[in-house]
C-alpha cells in the first residue's frame, strides 16, 4: 500500500503538474484571446474609420458636383435665353430681308417697264392706234402717265 500511496503521491503532483499545466494553457488561450479581441476591435476602428473618410469623400464629391451641375444649368438657361434672342432678331432680320426683296423686285419690274423699247421717256407709246382728242382719250392719257417717285419713299 505504501506504494500505492507512493504512487498517489506521485499522480498527486503528476496532477498538478497537469492542472498548473493546464492553468498556464488557459491563461496562455485567455491572453491570446484578449490580443484577438484587442486587435479585432483595433482593425474595426480602422475599418470605421476608413468608412467615416469615405463617406467624408463622397460628400464633399457630392457637393462639388451638385456646385457643377448649378454652373451647367445657370450656363444652359443663360445660353437658352441669348439663343431665343437671337431667333427672334434672326425672324426679324427674314421678314425684312423678305420685304426688301419684294421691294426689289418690284423697283426690278419697274425698271424693266421703263427700259421696255416700246416707251418713250417713260411714256408708253402707241404704236398702232393714233393719239386722239375725244374723252376717251383723256382717260387713255391719263393712264399712260409715267410713274414718278424719288428714291426716298423706297427707303425702308
């Protein structure tokens, strides 16, 4: 028996060599486990941090942008504006064109009139009927009378 009780001796201390063994291994997980958990909330910082700047950025991009896109729109109604000016003033600038073209074909028709052989001084002569006294003639005079104007009243 004194063996046995030799032997518990020996498990004995064989035992606490094992449970200090096994203390020192818990102690060992608990503080690798405290710097896992020390360095996973570190690397969560930094993460959240990360995420804070780029949020950061995205705003200040965000209203940069929203500050170019008011340029652009204040550039388009500007240049909107100035272009339905000049449409109009193009309008305008068709209708006279087109009225002064008109007067020049008729000044042109005039002209031809004038230039036609078949008048004298701008006197339509008749050629084939003889000039006559009578009241008929009268009126047949005073239709062939020449057209006289000034240059002024074809300004425009």
């Amino acid at each position: 028996m004194a063996s046995s009780s030799g032997n518990s001796n020996s498990s004995g201390s064989t035992l606490l060599q094992i449970s200090g063994s096994e203390e020192d291994l818990h102690q060992l997980m608990d503080e690798r486990k405290r710097k896992r958990m020390e360095s996973n909330r570190e690397s969560a910082r930094r993460s959240r941090m990360r995420k804070q700047k780029y949020l950061d950025d995205l705003m200040a991009q965000l209203t940069l942008l929203r500050k170019d896109n008011n340029q652009i729109l204040t550039s388009i109604n500007f240049i909107t504006h100035h272009y339905f000016n000049i449409e109009a003033e193009n309008s305008v600038l068709r209708a006279q064109f087109m009225e002064i073209s008109q007067r020049l074909d008729s000044l042109n028709h005039i002209l031809n009139y004038l230039n036609d052989p078949t008048l004298n001084n701008g006197i339509w002569v008749y050629e084939t009927e003889p000039f006559e006294t009578s009241a008929d003639s009268f009126t047949n005079f005073t239709l062939n009378q020449p057209i006289v104007a000034s240059a002024d009243i074809f300004q425009y």
